[in-house]
C-alpha cells in the first residue's frame, strides 16, 4: 500500500491510465491524499482506464457526490432539534439522546445556549457535520424569521437541499408558509417528513392534501406508515416495497420484513399514485408508465431524483422522531434524493465588471471563493463560518477578503459540532468549516487573490427604523460598545450612531421585532439593563427646484480674518441617478484656487447632512460652484468650509424642500372573511393597496404603506383576525409625505428645538 500526495496522486492517475497499472481510491471514495492499491489489471481493465482518461473524469467529482449541505426548517414546535438529534444519534456523531426540554438536565446538543435548553426552544442557528454511509452531511438550522432577511437569505444561500418538517396534528402552519416561501424564493430543492405519527389525531394524508393546497407542493407519499398513533410500529418503503420496523431501545435495530398481508391493496394504490405524480414531472418515467413497463425500484428511485433537484417534485417521509421511528429511512432520502453540491448551480457577482453574473463550476480545482455567512463569538474567540464554493482552503493559507481588501492567513480550520470543535488541515469546494481569527463580517467573499467575485450583492438594504439606547449604569458602558460592535459585524442591516444634539446612541434596523431581539440580546449575553427611547422613523429631506445662491463669508477680529465668497445652485438630481449628492465645480478661471475647491464640497455634503425642515438629511441633490472670490492673505479651507454651509442655508428654503418618508411594501395573508376590517385599516394607516389575490381560502393582500403608520401593526392584525392573519413587511422607497403630515413633523422638530 503506497501514500501519495494530491499533486503526485494527479501526476500519477495520469501516467497508469496509459500503462497496465491503475489506481483505485480508497474505500472512502476520496482521492484527495488517500490510500491507493496499486493492481495489475487485464487488457479490458486498460481499455477502460484509457477509455476514461479520454473522458477526463476529473479527480474531485467523486468525493463531491459524497457531501450533502442540508438545512432543517419547520413551524414552532414540529420538533426539529429533536429530529436533528436523532440524526445525530444514529450517525454516530452522539452517543446519548437527550431530550429538548430535558429532564435530566443535559438538553438537546443543537440547543447549545443556557437560555435555548432552558426554554425548549432554538434561538440561535447551529451548524454539524455527520457521516451516513460514508457521505459527509453538513447540517445547518435555519433562521425562520423576516426581519433578519440578510441572515435567512445567507442560510438559504449555503444549503442545497432541506428537509421542510410537518407536525401530522398540525399539519401545515404559518411558519410552515413562511419558510417554505423562502425555500422557493432561493430555489432550493427539498424532501418532506411529517414527525410525530405517535401523537393522537395523527393524520399523514391530511398533511399531505393541505401542502397540495396551501404550499402549491407537487409531492407524492414514498412510505406509508403501519399503524398510527400508539400503534405506529414502522414503515413501508413504496420504492423498494419492503417494510421497516425499529427495534431496540432508541430504534437503532432496522427489521426489514415483507410487506404485511393486511396493507398490500393500499401499498399498491399509493406505489402507483407515486408513479403517476412523479411522470409528470419526469419524461422518461412517463414514457414507461404509458407502455405499462414494469417499474423497477431503480428506474423509480432515479426519477424521483431528478425531479426533487428540479424542483418539479417533493417525496413526504414519515415516522416518529421522539419514538425513534423513520428517521434512518429519511437520512437515505437525503443521500437518494437531494443534490450534491455540484448538481445545483452557484452564481457569484464580478465586482471588476460592473457585478456580473459568473456561473461558478464549483471545482476544487479554480481559484478560492468561498462566503462567510455566520459569526459566532465563543470560548475559541471570533468564529466565522465558511461555505467554500470553489478551489480549496488549507491551514496556513494567505486569502483576502474581497468586500474590504484585506489579506489574511488561516491559522486554524476547524469543523463545528453545535459548540465543539474538531480541527482539519484542509477543506475543498462543497464543504462548509469554521476559520479562526479572520476579522470579518457576516456575507463577506473570500478568494484567494486571482478573482475579485462576491456571493452576495454588497448592496445591503437601508436602515428602516431607529432606537435610542443607553445603557442604565455608567460602569457598563465597556460591555455595551463591546456587544453593539460585534452585532454590527454579524449583522450589517443593523447599524450604530450618535445622535450630534442629543449624544444619545441610536442603533438602525429593519424593523421592530429587529430591534428588540438586539436589545434583549444585549442583555442576556452581555449582562447590561438598557433604556430605550421611542422607535424613530428615518425621514428625509429633498430640494423639488432649482435655487441660485451667493454668500459672502468674511471675519476680521485682529490678526488673520476669514474670507471667503461662492456663487452658483443648487437643483434636484433625476429621479433615475444611483448617487445621492452630487457636487459639480463649473468655475471657469482663478476665482477661486483649486486647491479650496474641496474644502467646498466638504461644507456643502456637511450642511447637506442635516436640512432645515425637521434637520434629517437632505439626498438626490446638485450642487453646482460657478463663481466666487478669494482673498489673497485672508481665504483659508475653513472661510471657504463655513461660506458653503452657509450658503446652503440661505438658498436651501428657495428650492421649496419636501420631506421623504420610508415606504414599505406589505404583503398580508388573511382569512378572506376578515379582509373588508384590513383593508379598512390599511386605508386609515394611508396605506395603498395595489394587488389582491386569492390563496385557498386566505386573501394575499399587497399594499404600500407609510412606516410611521405601521408602529405596533402585529397586535392590530392579530386583533382584527383572531391571530390567524400574518404580514411580512420590507423597505420600497422614500416617498414625498403628504402637506399636512410636513407640516405636522416640522411643528412637532421646532418644539423639540425650542425645548432644549
């Protein structure tokens, strides 16, 4: 037996593809620097070997069909971090199950947080990697909720495949709605498991007919259970037509049996209501279905892969993760049935050209680009979690940080198991790691030099709502810089200022419910009471028409004075511009030297910071500099600075100034009998509703409405649905208020002013 290198391995598969000697991998299916057997072979055995060396079968392909990057999602309480468990447990990854809320004190192993194992519940997303049947499975919990969209979107962004779980009692819920709306919305292909058939009114087949009707799934039963409720004993695989039963004290011991006598007439109409669904969707099954071919296991298990990775077909699993029942049946679905990482395809954006789309080939063979989409501060220190898209990683590596131009060596490779680590020394394309001490934030791109790609669009939305906090001692004030700097790295919609009147910190979010899970976090895991001020909305201000200006700042106290004069305008800029301020020197001659021209622009972008309607700052304005006068001993940066703020005051009233609020667009699910009481409320909010579809029996409503009329929308809504209704609510525009709503929020700035 002989060891070899990756690039001897390379040089070496090379030459015995032409000579009368080949390689055979390992029997983990990996070449990279594996164990080889070196083997005589017979004439055909060559012919092959040449036959694939023409076909050029790259070296990686098969340790890549080896991985499966999975995210688990469901409602509330349809037992996620139980079935993650389970998993966990029968991969061998744990050798104890312990339960959610645990009573001996332990708590499940996803649920790593005090406060998590306490409550029952998962706060925080974690990540694991296991090995079933000698494929690597990374898992990721995903986050469920809208406000954090940039942390959703990066989960989504990372997994291939999900497994979207169902409670058999209560079926398919709002969660269930949201999360597999955003599955869609990211194109990623997943399996269905209805958990807990032990419960009483289980129900697999009412499931199944609600994700029809409510979720548009197109998906098809692959196990019917034998017996429900307290006599649920196991499955029947509708593939292999064999049936499943889990003994031993966690179910670890699979019985395999034939189909009992009592179930064949229902096992033979759901085999073939499998059949049908699926060559729907799937040409070639089709073609055999119509002919009334027989229908192997194998031509069946073949087309319901390729239509779950096109998305056209969802196969439901069953069982009973607190019963220990189904879940190894569903980790072979995931190996059978969910794509490996280079079966979906991966788009970075090229920011030398302009942020156009490259198709990634996802070999370990091009250059590093991996995305950093979680952070994490723990006993190890800063943490970031890697998903490398392309090339490979290795301990000791120099790569840079694309979105901030920084160079940085890894120093430590690790892969993470909820909070433990398990060091490595390298990691290729598919495969999803945690790097240490790398100073970076949550959706940065890491290439190794030769491109300058980036995963995500480094356009990150605005800001929608503001808080003023403060922390409630003096003595904490460490810990509370501490806590609002790290939360900015991992989450960049959330943003931290000073307010110049006030000195107040203002932290910026999303949304409400953003907010507060910030504020409570800085209490928890920092130990620090904070006030909150009133939630501020983030008005604007824009000029409407052009206005000449031209001032005169002059000082003489003894000794050198100020001097300073600009003439020129100021105009709006066309609504199609990306910039917000624009500044244009059309000076003509020496008026002015050049070198006070940017001491100008200094003063107009400060004066512009702050307009002089409700002091919010003024965008989509020009300015344009078309004379002035210097003095040869009196002009200095400063004269020129003050002279242009003060000219934008004196003209600023002339360009007749409106004020510009957010405008959200909010989209609403209701029963269709509450929809006359919501859109009511919308109109009073002075909401705009601009579609309105039918769902089943819900009403989709769509409406553009102003986010100062929104503050505390959730409690109206549950009020006005009896908690059935739910609104998802993101950033549009900044749009014009209305005259009487100006000069409301003018009167209301000029009290502030005249208080202080």
């Amino acid at each position: 037996m002989v060891r070899f290198s990756r690039s001897s391995a390379h040089r070496l598969l090379y030459a015995l593809c032409s000579s009368t000697t080949t390689v055979s991998p390992s029997p983990t299916g990996s070449l990279i620097g594996g164990t080889f057997h070196l083997r005589h072979f017979s004439a055909g055995n060559v012919a092959r070997a040449k036959a694939a060396s023409v076909n050029k079968e790259p070296w990686w392909v098969e340790s890549m069909e080896m991985i499966r990057n999975i995210g688990i999602s469901a409602h509330i309480d349809s037992g996620k971090t139980t079935l993650t468990e389970r998993v966990l447990f029968y991969t061998g990854r744990i050798h104890e199950i312990h339960e959610v809320r645990g009573k001996d004190g332990v708590g499940a192993k996803m649920d790593s947080m005090a406060l998590e194992r306490e409550k029952g519940i998962t706060i925080q997303s974690a990540a694991t990697h296991c090995t079933w049947k000698d494929y690597k499975i990374n898992i990721i919990d995903t986050p469920g909720h809208v406000d954090f969209t940039i942390e959703v979107e990066r989960a989504l962004r990372v997994l291939d495949g999900a497994i979207l779980v169902f409670c058999s009692v209560g079926g398919v819920q709002s969660q269930s709605i949201t999360v597999d709306r955003q599955m869609r919305r990211y194109e990623v292909p997943r399996l269905a498991f209805i958990n807990k058939l032990d419960r009483m009114g289980a129900d697999p087949w009412k499931v199944i007919n609600q994700a029809r009707s409510k979720l548009r799934h197109h998906n098809a039963a692959v196990q019917v259970p034998i017996g429900l409720e307290d006599d649920f004993k196991g499955l029947v695989d509708l593939v292999k037509l064999k049936a499943y039963y889990f003994h031993g004290s966690n179910g670890e011991k699979i019985v395999i049996e034939e189909v009992p006598s009592d179930m064949e007439t229902l096992v033979s109409e759901k085999r073939r209501e499998l059949i049908e669904t699926v060559s729907e969707v799937d040409d070639i099954l089709a073609e055999a279905f119509l002919s009334d071919e027989p229908i192997s296991d194998a031509d069946l298990e073949g087309a319901i892969r390729r239509a779950t990775i096109a998305q056209k077909f969802i196969p439901v699993f069953m069982g009973s993760a607190f019963k220990n029942k189904g879940v190894q049946s569903l980790l072979d679905g995931v190996l059978g049935y969910l794509p490996c990482p280079i079966e979906v395809s991966n788009n970075a954006l090229d920011q030398s050209k302009n942020e156009e789309k490259i198709e990634l080939t996802g070999s370990p063979d091009g250059p590093l680009v991996a995305l950093a989409f979680k952070l994490e501060e723990n006993k190890f220190g800063q943490l970031s979690y890697l998903r490398i898209y392309e090339g490979v990683i290795r301990k000791g590596d120099f790569v840079i940080n694309v979105n901030s131009g920084k160079k940085t060596k890894i120093s430590r490779l690790g892969r993470m198991h909820s909070n433990e680590l398990q060091e490595i020394q390298e990691a290729h394309a598919g495969e999803i790691i945690a790097v240490f001490g790398v100073d970076c934030a949550s959706g940065d791109t890491f290439t190794d030099g030769s491109v300058k790609y980036t995963m995500t669009s480094m356009n990150v939305p605005e800001p929608v709502m503001s808080l003023a906090v403060q922390p409630v001692s003096k003595d904490s004030g460490g810990q509370f810089s501490k806590a609002l700097n790290r939360f900015q790295r991992e989450d960049p919609t959330f943003r931290v200022g000073l307010d110049p009147e006030s000195g107040q910190t203002i932290i910026s979010g999303m949304g409400e419910l953003h907010l507060d899970i910030y504020v409570e976090r800085i209490k928890r895991e920092y130990k620090v009471d904070a006030t909150v001020g009133k939630p501020r909305v983030n008005f604007r201000e824009t000029v409407t028409q052009r206005a000449e200006f031209d001032y005169l700042h002059k000082k003489q106290s003894g000794g050198q004075g100020q001097y300073g004069r600009v003439i020129g305008y100021i105009e709006p800029l066309p609504a199609e511009s990306g910039t917000k301020f624009e500044f244009e020197n059309m000076l003509v001659g020496q008026a002015v030297p050049s070198n006070f021209i940017p001491a100008i622009e200094k003063g107009f972008r400060e004066a512009a910071n702050s307009g002089a309607l409700i002091g919010h700052p003024v965008e989509n304005l020009r300015v344009v500099l078309t004379d002035g006068a210097a003095h040869a001993v009196d002009s200095s940066e400063l004269a020129f600075k003050m002279a242009s703020i003060y000219a934008f005051r004196q003209c600023y009233t002339a360009s007749r100034p409106v004020i510009l609020e957010p405008v959200m667009l909010v989209e609403l699910k209701v029963p269709t009998e509450f929809q006359g009481a919501v859109a009511g409320d919308l109109n009073k909010r002075k909401g705009l509703i601009v579609g309105n579809d039918q769902d089943g029996d819900d009403s989709v409503l769509t409406a553009h409405v102003p986010l100062n009329n929104m503050f505390g929308y959730s409690t109206a809504l549950r009020s006005m649905t009896q908690g059935k209704g739910e609104f998802t609510m993101e950033y549009k525009q900044h749009a014009p208020v209305s005259h009487d709503v100006q000069i409301q929020l003018i009167n209301a700035y000029k009290g502030t002013q005249a208080a202080e």
